[in-house]
C-alpha cells in the first residue's frame, strides 16, 4: 500500500534547484503538521522549558532538511559542521590534548567530503584510527597515551565517520533524522506511561536509569509506526532506527558518565549539547547504510 500523495515542490533561489516530490513532499508535510500540532499543549503549558524546546526543533527542521534536499554537497557541508561541533563537545569532556583534537577537527570535514567525492577514500577509516596514535607517540606520553589514542580513535568513528554517513545514505538523509528523533519521543513516552509497571521500571543499563524497558518497548512501537506513516516499513530500517536510536543514546550517556557531565553542552536552548540532539543518529545512520 502505498500512502504517499502524488505532489510535487519545484524552488528555484540564487541558482540552487530545490526539487521535491513523492516521499520528500510528504516527509516535509508530516515534519511541519507535527511541529504544528505539537505547538498547541506546548504554549498552552506556559513552561519556558517546554517553549525554548519547540523554539529549537521549529529552527533545526529547515536548518537539516534544506541541504539534504539540495543534493550531496550542501548534506556533506551540513555532516562537516555538525561534525566540527560534535568533535568541540567531545573534545571538551574527555579533555583530549590540543594535537587530539585538532586531528579529529581535520577528520570531521575529510570524512563527509570524502562520502561526497570519492566514497572509496572511506575504505581507510579502520588505518585512520590506529594513526590517531601518532600524537601520542610522539609527545612520548607514556602515562595517558593509550587513554588519548583509544579516545582519539573512537570520536573518530563514533562522530566523525558515523555523520559521514548523511551522504552515503542518499535521499534517506531526512528520512532518518526524523525517524531517529519520533522514536526519541516514543521511547519517552513508553518510559513515562509504563512506569506504573515494575517490568517497564527496570534500567536498561545502569549507565542511564532513565533509560528503561517500558521506553524501550515504547520505542519498538514508535519506530514501527513512523516508519509505516512515511512509507518506508523495512525489516533492516526497522532494525537501524530502533537499536540505533536505543544504542546510541546509551553510548553517549557511558561518555557523560565518563566526564561527570549531564548534558554535553550548552549550544541548543533547551537541549543541551548538539551531541545531546545527534547521539541516536550516530548509530542510525551506519546501521541504516549496512542493513537497509
């Protein structure tokens, strides 16, 4: 069955084409009908919590939808500075070296340029990793070198290749990022209306108690219905968005945990850091370019 409307969306501005049609017109519809509906008990609640965190999501939709739409260029400019700021919080709370960090900073823009021009170039991140050793070597850090390169190596796959991925996974890009952050809401909302059974209470891990079996369960469905809204049921995105979204919030909470943070920054109103907002799609986006 298929629920996609038959529309189309033709921009021309300053020499870009913006042209939609199919799924992308109906990605676009439900993103701004969700945002919209969501607005109402947003406002009515008078919580400026709540207002700042609608505020953002209302500013990151066209901020991420508009280059995916635009082509494999704009999608691998818009992985480079989500990846530059990614590396800055990271960098920050494992509090790697200034040669660590710039290494990864030169990594966050050649990765999803790479995806871009030359895919095959991508085949030498696992040799990247191991001469995010070199600094380390060098400085002769006998004490901290394995801890600097092991961390060096790991925000090199974990941020920089992962967001590489927006390129790789083509016009799924959008598809993803909104499937990632519906099942962020569902898991959420399982978690919240389950608690009163002690089954879904249970931690997942103890790295996260707030992350529980009932916002796992919750997540199981949401994913499974966002999926089926926008047209694009698989078993293998199933499996990527899911586990992706689930994983991937725990990886970053073992990282926070690490650093004794909360919130890994504060560059979104509301949010927290940007790796509080991208952390599922670290794990979504590979997971979906291997199984779907």
């Amino acid at each position: 069955m298929n629920l996609v409307p038959d529309l189309e969306i033709h921009l021309r501005l300053l020499g870009w084409h913006l042209d939609l049609d199919g799924r992308a017109v109906w990605l676009l519809a439900v993103s701004v009908t969700i945002l919209a509906l969501a607005a109402v008990p947003v406002f009515l609640s008078g919580k400026p919590e709540l207002r700042r965190r609608w505020t953002t999501w209302a500013l990151i939709l066209p901020v991420i939808g508009i280059p995916m739409w635009l082509g494999p260029g704009p999608t691998a400019a818009l992985a480079a500075l989500l990846a530059l700021q990614a590396v800055r919080e990271f960098a920050a709370m494992v509090r790697l070296p200034r040669a660590e960090t710039t290494l990864l900073l030169v990594l966050a823009v050649a990765y999803p340029l790479a995806a871009w021009l030359a895919p095959d170039l991508l085949a030498l991140v696992p040799l990247m990793a191991l001469l995010c050793a070199v600094p380390a070597l060098l400085a002769g850090d006998s004490e901290r070198g394995l801890e600097r390169a092991t961390l060096t190596a790991f925000g090199s796959i974990w941020l920089c290749w992962s967001l590489a991925n927006l390129v790789l996974v083509g016009s799924d890009a959008y598809l993803l990022c909104f499937a990632a952050a519906a099942t962020d809401i569902a898991a959420w909302c399982g978690g919240t209306g389950l608690r009163r059974f002690a089954w879904a209470r249970r931690p997942l891990s103890r790295l996260s108690p707030n992350k529980t079996v009932g916002g796992m369960v919750g997540a199981a469905v949401g994913a499974a219905i966002v999926l089926v809204v926008l047209d694009s049921a698989s078993p293998g995105l199933y499996v990527a968005v899911l586990l992706g979204s689930v994983g991937g919030d725990l990886l970053e909470s073992m990282v926070k945990r690490r650093a004794g943070v909360k919130d890994a920054g504060a560059w979104l109103p509301g949010f927290g850091g940007l790796l509080d907002r991208v952390d599922s799609l670290l794990l979504v986006l590979p997971l979906a370019a291997v199984l779907a």
